[in-house]
C-alpha cells in the first residue's frame, strides 16, 4: 500500500466521444447506454451484513441532504455534469469521512475468528491499508446509489521507469501494491 498522505479521489479516464460537437453516432449511443445499464446492474451491490458500511452511507447521505444534496442520483433534472460533479463529490466526503474516523496502518491486530475484516476495520479497529480503505470505500459509494468498483494493481513511481533498448522497461515491486475504488461518470 501507500502511505495515508495519499489517500484522496483523482479523476482519471478518457472523454467520450458524447462530448464532440457533432453528439454521438447510433452505434456510439447503443453502446453508452448499454454500458451505463451494465455499470448499474453489476456495480452497486452491497452484501445485506454489512451493517457498518450501511451506518456509514446513512452518515454521508445525512451529511449530504444537510447541505443541500440530492436524495437520489436520478432526478429527471439533473444533466450528466451535474450528475458526475455530485458522484465526485460525494467520492471526496467518503474518502475524507474514512480518512477521519480510520488510520492507515501496514501492522495490523490478528483478527478475531469468524470476524468479517471490513467490518472489523470499520467497527473496532478503525486501522487498515490501501484494501480496507479500498473495499469500505466502494460498498459505501455503491450504498449511496454510486457504481463503484473495487481494483487491485500498482503504482509505478515515475523514477522506476527507463528507457532500454528501445522499450520503456519499469521497476516494480511487491511493495507498490495498491487497491482503490473507481466511480463510475458519465461520458468518463
């Protein structure tokens, strides 16, 4: 994992082509609307016995209607700007409302058997890594009505890539594993 200096929400990713003046081809539209029905059925699901995750998500969305947030994600009004601004959002009070009640810690307590590890974290010992702050993260966006999904790789330092006969080549180690969440957005 990565140290707790760096847990924070980026935006990453590629504009679609929806955002062209010219609007989407037919083919272009079949596929974007399939693709955001695929996002919302197989991204926001969220095990029933996960009761810290769902006290969390109530937490949030609390937080969210006292300042004016929306009760749900799909009101006819809102345009796909609006949409994404309010998931990012929404993504930044989840990373910050974990970041404020956990700690990111590589040395964990043992587990206690038949103890489910996220909610361990979540409950009792507010300590965990990237895969903890990762998980609790994704199922609490996709509480929130966010598809979300949790991903596993690496980050790979600018510094631990060269360029070698003709091919960038990089240095990747066991300890620049990393999980995070991605939202989806819109045209994203």
């Amino acid at each position: 994992g990565v140290s707790d200096e760096q847990w924070e929400v980026h935006v990453v990713g590629a504009f679609h082509s929806g955002y062209s003046p010219d609007g989407l081809s037919d083919d272009e539209e079949a596929l974007s609307v399939w693709y955001k029905e695929f996002v919302h059925q197989n991204y926001l699901q969220v095990p029933e016995d996960m009761p810290s995750v769902k006290q969390m998500a109530e937490k949030i969305q609390k937080s969210l209607l006292t300042n004016g947030g929306p009760n749900s994600w799909e009101e006819p009004w809102f345009n796909i700007e609006v949409r994404n601004s309010m998931c990012l959002q929404t993504a930044q009070l989840v990373s910050n409302q974990l970041r404020s009640e956990n700690r990111y810690a590589l040395e964990l307590d043992k587990l206690p058997t038949g103890e489910d590890a996220l909610e361990y974290f979540l409950s009792t010992s507010h300590k965990g890594y990237c895969v903890h702050f990762a998980s609790a993260g994704t199922l609490i966006l996709r509480e929130l009505g966010i598809p979300a999904r949790y991903v596993t790789g690496f980050v790979v330092k600018p510094d631990a890539v060269t360029y070698e006969e003709g091919a960038y080549k990089a240095s990747v180690l066991d300890s620049d594993a990393h999980a995070w969440g991605e939202i989806y957005m819109e045209n994203y």
